[in-house]
C-alpha cells in the first residue's frame, strides 16, 4: 500500500501532570491507519491505549496534554507542534483549531464507540432521539429528515421494530442492543474512521460474537476504517488487519494480523499470546505474564519491558529500543522493540542474562498504570 | 394476601419489559401510594386552583365591570395596567367577626376588615399574590442556580472557583436581609423587587445542589460520547449535564417554593414587600396586628392560609423526594 495513509501518528506524547509527578501514559508512539483497514491497538490495562485514542481527538482532559508528536488526518494538522524562534515548542500554524476539531474532525470525519453501553447513552432522552439528535447536529437534516434517517439506522445495525424502538429508553435495552445503537451513531455520520475503544468488553461472548459480526459488516459495507482499541487477543485475531502492540506508553510491535501472531518478534506479545485462555489449554497451562506493569510515573531505564521479561539481558536495563524494521510481510513493515532481534546492534547475544525473580525486580509501587 | 399478589406482580417481567422507575407516570402513582404526599397534593392542588380563580377573576372583572364587590380587589396585582382604585370604606361594615360568631353573616364568612372589605375574598386573593410570589422567585432562584452551578461543575478550575467563592459569598448574608438590603438599593418597597431579591438569596442553594451533582455526571460515558462527537459545549450542558442533575433540585424547589412565600410573607409584614392596599397575607397581617385586642380573627386568617399552603408545599416536596428516590422501595 503506497497511498497515503488516511491517519498518521508520529511520536505522539501525552503525558498527565499531577501531584505525584509526571505520568507519561502515551510516550512517543507512531502508526498509521490506511483506508478501510481495522488496526488493532492492543494492551494490558494502563498501557495507554485509551490516553492514545483519544488523543487523536484532542479529547485528553486536564491533568493530561498533548505534549508532543503529530497528527496528520487526510493531509490535515489536527495536532502539530513546531519549534518557535525562542526554541519554546508551540502549535503549528496550519494546525486545526478547537472549533474546527469539534465541527469537521469529531463526528463527522472520526466517530468514537465507547467500552461500557450502559454509560454511554443518555438515559433521561429516548434512544432515536439521541440518534436523530446526533445526526440532526452533523449532518445538517432536518428533524423529520434525521429521523428516517435515525430509524433507518437503527435497521441497519439489527434492532427488530426499529420504529418502536425509536421511542423507548436506554434502560429498556440490553447491553448489546446498547452497543449497536451505539455503532449506529457512530456510525450516523458517515466517518472515514470509528475509534472503537474496547466495544465489546462489557458484553457477554455470544453478543461480543454478533456485534464484530456486526461490525465486520458494515465496514465491508461503508469502507470505514476503525482503530480498535483491545486487550483481547481473540478479538484481534477475529477482525483486525494490522495490529499495534502497548506496553507502558509505547508502541512494542507493530505488525500485519498474521504475521503478528504466526511470527511474533517481541516478547511482551508472546507473552500476551501465551496468557490468552484457549478452550485447548486448562487453566494449569496458562502462562500469565510475570509482575505487574510498572507504573508510567517512573518506567524502568533502557527497555521497558525488562523487568518482566523472559529474554531480557543485562543490556536490556540500559538501551531503550525504539521499534525497528525486523521483516516485511505484504509489502507491511513489521516492526519490533525488542534487542535481540539483529536490527539492533547492541551486543545483545553477549550480554549475561538478567538473574532473579522478575516480580521482585520490577520498578514502582505496583500500583495501576496512568490511564 | 393483596400484599403478596402486589410482590408478585411487581417482581414479575411482563412481556413489555419490566416497569420503568422513572418517568412523570411513575413518579406520579409513587405519589399516589403515599398518604401524606397525597395529602400535599391535594392542598397545592386546591391552593393553585384558588389562585388561578382569583387571577382570573381580578383580571376578569376589569373587562366586565364589577363581579363581586369589585373596589375589593382591584388592586389585587398589577399584571395589566390598569388605574388603581383606591378601595371605598364606606359601603361595606367594618369589623363584622366570622360568621360562626353570634354576630357574624354568612355574607362575610370570615368576617371584614376595618375597612368593611370582605375577609374572605381578601385571602382568596392573597393566595394569588402568595403563589405567584412563591413560584416566581423560586423559578429565578432555580435557573440561575442551575445555570451557575451547572457551568461551575462542568468547567472545573478557575471558572469554578471563582464562580463558587462568589455564590458562597452571597450564601453567607442572611437571606431576609439581604433581601431587605437588595430592595432598598433597587429602589424600595415593592412586591417584585421583593420577589427579585429573594430569587437572587436563593440561587446559591441552588448552584451548590447542581454543582455537586454536575461533579458525578460529567464524568459520565455519555458526556465523553457527546464530546467525542462534537457536540458544543453549550449544547452539552444543556442536554445531557443538566437534565440528569436536576431531580435533586426539583425536590428542592417544591420545597423551597414553601420557604420562599414565608420569606415574602415576612418581608411585607415587615413593609418591604407588597404594599396596601394589595391582597397579600403578610401584609394582612401587618395591617391587622395593631388590632389584635380588638378582633384577632384578622390575624388567625391570614396567618392560617400561611401555614397550609407552606405545609402543603412541604408534605408535596417530601413525597416527591421519596418518590424519586430510587434506593426508598414500596
């Protein structure tokens, strides 16, 4: 794929300023998502998956900013820092502004599915009413217009009596009812893009099975590009293209679906994959990954991923790998953070192999990451 | 029995799903099932219905010239301009006692004024001053609270410090003088500025009860829904901040409106609110105080139609909260 992406991230930072120091959720990670591609962003809890996805819409809230990278939307700055003549950073000119981020960006070009169906619907306004009110708002229709519209909508994502369903409340759905109306408004206004952040999380296997059918749909259907942000490896494995792999802010593989679970190059990914139930294996046989993520406030030196890690060596507590080329699958790079591989020429081989129990070694309190 | 069917049948899903908990119907029957709310609403329900009677029927009178003894109210509220007749003493009988009194009349049921007006359609009449008085400057209270309190929560940081130290600076002042204090400076005794002012000593109890409510909700998914969608601000508050903030406050409201007419009350008996020859039961009792000795039946009156129309209020308002209290079961 040579064409432009239709959203590229570059070094993306974002960072929390609290009492307790600055907590670095998003710490420089870059991807890209190509038109009509699912590109997963997978992670444990406090990875910074959800900081990172809401950061392309500006939507971090205050302690939290964006303090660095760039966003670039079909060709558009939507975040951009440059370097002023004073060599303070400061914002691009050409970078959108708040309004014009809230008008053309959010809804109408990038749409957001949240995790929890039952929180995210107003629950003192009927359903169709939310629905015909979001695309009244984006799309410029009329009322009587929007709520064919809605009500078509409601088909198109599989509610039974769209139109009886249109006047009843949030409460009287269940949770994957919830999570397609939520689909649908997303969905509403035709975005090149839907955030789907952990959609299917909160709802039982079987509906979680149903909505990415659901969903694998309609994206065959409008050509829309998602980001779905996971923990779920099965889920990846089910609907994604491309997947990027979090660990503590940073971006640790970057690889096509296939490649990425047949060939997985970083450690922290098989031992994502190693911790994943499966029905063949009993629970005795799981393999959950050593230690708890340490906490973003102070990350471990050198790779991030060391204290934890199977392969780490001593080198591993000294150089910080930035993700590099290690193979190419479909003309797609697959990038890997880790110092064994030979893109890095670190003295990995040599190095003696780090002694002890990882649990021990691991950095900070223990306590939960900054997300 | 009955009691065990009722479990039954509550606890039961129907195929229409199972019964909503919120909702004006719900609320409602809630208040229904529940004696003293009832209660309360049946003397809001007839307070309202006098005064709508009495605004009509001054307003009315007016345009048909002289229903009832027409020089006794028509200076009842000045809702339309219209010249004020000064009350003419001399045609009805001063000082006549209730009609239960050996020297009563059933054409005075509560007897006259020094003045000969007929009682009872002076607190008929009051009650449309009480009421309008209650409602209006518990409404103003409740949308500047809301609309204070709901952007100081929603904001947070300097917007909402400063905006709250404000509001807890106009909170620390003692409501009826304040009010006094306010009428004054606006330009002296009258109804409405008294109105105005006991609005104005309210809308911090307001914006701290919607504050603190806009505190849990706007950290609700569905806000961070809107905002991912690129909903105005503006429209944020409006539709999804506020309406899921305000059952609190309606409790409130009912109850203050009860406050608010007491506050009133008391401030035309203290000469700040409405003026003679206007109906209003505080100042009917500013008038009749000084004639306590001689026929205390001026002052129970008005002082009885206070004390029922606030219960009311009250037992209405207490209903209310326990009927949209989720956590309070049948």
């Amino acid at each position: 794929m040579s064409s432009e992406p239709l959203l590229r991230v570059e070094n993306l930072k974002t960072q929390f300023f609290t009492d307790a120091g600055t907590v670095r959720a998003v710490d420089g990670i870059s991807f890209e998502v190509y038109e009509g591609e699912i590109v997963g962003l997978v992670g444990e809890s406090g990875a910074g998956k959800s900081v990172a996805s809401m950061s392309l819409l500006r939507l971090v809230e205050r302690p939290g900013e964006i303090v660095g990278g760039e966003v670039t939307y079909k060709g558009e700055t939507v975040f951009g820092l440059e370097e002023g003549p004073d060599g303070e950073l400061r914002e691009r000119e050409e970078m959108l502004s708040n309004e014009a981020v809230r008008e053309r960006i959010r809804g109408n070009e990038i749409a957001v599915i949240f995790q929890d169906p039952m929180e995210s619907l107003n629950p003192v306004f009927t359903v169709g009413g939310q629905l015909r009110e979001v695309i009244e708002l984006n799309r410029g229709l009329s009322k009587e217009a929007a709520r064919a519209e809605a009500i078509e909508m409601l088909r198109e994502v599989g509610i039974p009596d769209p139109e009886e369903r249109y006047e009843e409340y949030p409460h009287q759905f269940s949770g994957g009812m919830r999570q397609r109306v939520l689909i649908a408004m997303a969905l509403a206004c035709e975005p090149s893009l839907i955030v789907a952040d952990e959609p299917t999380t909160a709802l039982d296997v079987t509906v979680e099975g149903q909505i990415i059918d659901l969903v694998d749909e309609l994206q065959a259907k409008y050509d829309t590009s998602f980001i779905w942000v996971t923990h779920d490896m099965g889920v990846v494995a089910e609907i994604c293209d491309r997947v990027n792999v979090m660990y503590l802010g940073e971006i640790v593989e970057q690889a096509p679906v296939d490649e990425l679970f047949h060939d997985t190059k970083h450690p922290y990914t098989r031992a994502l994959l190693n911790s994943m139930p499966r029905p063949d294996r009993t629970v005795a046989e799981l393999e959950p990954i050593e230690g708890v993520m340490p906490e973003a406030i102070s990350p471990p030196s050198g790779c991030r991923f060391h204290p934890r890690c199977p392969d780490a060596r001593e080198v591993c507590r000294r150089v910080h790998p930035e993700p590099e080329e290690v193979a190419r699958a479909d003309s797609h790079p697959h990038n890997a953070a880790c110092l064994k591989h030979d893109a890095f020429d670190v003295g990995y081989d040599g190095s003696a192999p780090l002694e002890g129990d990882p649990r021990t070694t691991a950095g900070g309190s223990g306590g939960e990451g900054g997300e | 029995m009955a009691v065990g069917e009722s479990q039954l049948e509550s606890g039961t899903e129907s195929d229409e799903g199972v019964e909503a908990r919120v909702g004006w119907r719900y609320t409602l029957a809630r208040i229904a099932d529940d004696t003293t709310a009832r209660w309360g609403l049946y003397i809001v329900a007839v307070v309202l219905l006098v005064a709508l009677y009495a605004f009509v029927d001054s307003n009315l009178s007016r345009l048909t010239l002289g229903a009832v003894s027409d020089y006794t109210f028509a200076n009842a509220i000045p809702i339309f301009d219209h010249p004020t007749r000064i009350p003419d003493p001399g045609e009805g009988r001063a000082n006549v006692p209730p009609a239960f009194h050996p020297e009563g009349t059933l054409e005075y049921p509560l007897g006259t004024d020094r003045n000969g007006r007929d009682y009872f359609t002076r607190i008929v009449y009051g009650t449309q001053v009480s009421v309008m008085v209650g409602l209006i400057s518990t409404v103003l209270g409740l949308v500047g609270g809301t609309i204070i309190g709901a952007v100081a929560g929603y904001y947070g940081g300097a917007i909402d410090d400063v905006l709250m130290r404000a509001i807890e600076t106009l909170y620390s002042i003692p409501p009826l003088i304040l009010v006094i204090v306010f009428t004054v400076f606006v330009g002296g005794a009258n109804i409405w500025y008294a109105v105005l002012g006991v609005g104005l000593a309210f809308v911090p109890v307001f914006a701290r009860i919607i504050r603190s409510q806009v505190l849990s909700v706007r950290e609700m998914d569905y806000i961070e829904a809107a905002r991912a969608a690129g909903v105005r601000d503006r429209h944020i508050i409006l539709r999804h901040v506020v309406p899921n903030s305000f059952a609190p406050v309606l409790v409130y409201a009912t109850l203050q409106i009860g406050v608010t007419i007491l506050i009133v009350a008391g401030l035309s008996f203290l000469g700040y609110g409405a003026q003679p020859p206007t109906p209003d039961w505080g100042q009917m009792l500013n008038t009749s105080h000084g004639y306590m000795h001689s026929n205390i039946w001026l002052s129970i009156w008005p002082g009885l139609a206070i004390v029922i129309t606030i219960m009311g209020f009250n037992l209405f308002g207490d209903g209310l909260q326990d009927a949209l209290d989720p956590r309070i079961d049948d």
